[in-house]
C-alpha cells in the first residue's frame, strides 16, 4: 500500500500502512479516541515472544513511519503472561490509554472498537479474502471491529518413542484416549506439559477446544455476555 501523506495522515492511515508491512494483515485495536487527527499515536502491544521484533518496530518500523508521516508512534510495551488483559480493561473503562492496540480475544473489549471495516474490507480485497471463521471473531452486527493480523496452525507435536514404550501406537483420537496416554507418560516419567492459568496463548489453545468439545461456551449465542 501507498504510504500516506503528511497532510493526510491518520491513525487508519496507520493501520493501512501496518497491514501492508505485516503481509497477512495487522491487527491494532482502535480505540473511540481515535477521531480527531493525532501527532502522536499509542500503540499498544504484548511484548512479542520474538524478542527482535520489538527492537525493530521500535528502532525501524515506527522512525520510518514517522519520516513519512510527520507522526510519531509511542509503542507501549506490554509485559507478557496475562498482564495485557487488566491493562486493556482499564484502558476501556477510563476512556484512556492507547490509541490502537494489539489483542487476542478481541470480543472482550467489542464496546469500545471503532468501525474499522473500510480497512479490512480493503486487506481482504488486496489479500485474497478472509477465512469465515476469522470473520466470526472479528465481525460484530456487520461491522468490523478489529483488523486480524494471522491465524495459527493448532498441530501435536510428540515423542512417538515415548508413546511405542507406554503401547499407545497412535495418537488419541478422543479425549478419554488423550487422558489415559497421559496418566501412561506421566508414569513413565514423560508427563504433559498442558498450560493452564494466565499466559500467553498456550492455555487456551488446548482449553477452549476442549471445552467446545463438550458443548461449552464462553459466550452467549448473540456474543454480548459471558455465558
């Protein structure tokens, strides 16, 4: 995409710039302060468990952005591990903080996004769509409220050595099947390393599956409250 110009240079400019740069899309929260034109713009993001791509944002990413557009970008570095979501909530509730900020479960915070769709419509446009099921988490009464920036892949990785010594000679295809491998590994002194409580995704990567495989949800039907 184009860079903006200096005259007309916004925090959507911003968010159009991003997405190019990222390749797939990029994926900053708006905030509702986000209307008039800035001279600074707060970016928010959970530190990146690729250590190099904080440096260079800061050191590369954002001076360019600020040579082309006269605007400086402040990034604001979360720490990560869980400490991200009461930041943002305290963001939402005093109608302060960040301008734009990069979040997972971007539902949580639905009330306070702005109507982004103009540029997601656009990425999709330029990058051959998007997948529905990433629409469903980013799409809210048809409006788009948040700009994905990627999807992971959820693939097993294990020891099939380990599994031959314990006589599981395919990986479980059921989760009474998964729990009985791992009470066999555990003995064997292989336990699972399965996340729970606060962190960064791997908790609920395994979690929230789980859950949905037994009918469970986290929210109601029309996404408004916690079920």
């Amino acid at each position: 995409m184009a860079h903006p110009t200096q005259s007309k240079a916004t925090r959507r400019d911003f968010l159009k710039l991003a997405a190019g740069a990222a390749g797939v899309a990029a994926g900053p929260w708006v905030s509702r302060n986000a209307q008039a034109k800035p001279v600074s713009i707060v970016f928010a993001r959970e530190s990146s468990y690729v250590k190099n791509f904080d440096v260079h944002f800061q050191n590369v990413m954002a001076p360019a952005y600020e040579k082309a557009t006269g605007i400086k970008i402040e990034y604001q570095i979360q720490a990560a591990g869980g400490s991200a979501v009461p930041q943002l909530v305290s963001m939402v509730e005093n109608k302060s903080g960040a301008d734009l900020a990069w979040v997972q479960q971007e539902w949580l915070y639905r009330d306070a996004l702005v109507d982004v769709s103009d540029i997601a419509e656009a990425v999709g446009k330029e990058q051959g769509g998007w997948y529905d099921e990433i629409k469903r988490l980013s799409i809210d009464k048809g409006k788009w409220k948040s700009v994905p920036n990627g999807n992971i892949g959820q693939l097993m990785n294990y020891r099939r050595d380990w599994f031959d010594e314990v006589g599981v000679k395919s990986f479980p295809e059921t989760w009474d099947e998964f729990l009985e491998a791992g009470i066999k590994l555990k003995a064997k002194g292989h336990p699972f390393g399965m996340s729970m409580g606060h962190g960064f995704a791997d908790n609920y990567s395994w979690l929230y599956p789980l859950l949905w495989s037994f009918g469970v949800t986290v929210m109601d039907k029309d996404g408004r409250k916690v079920a």
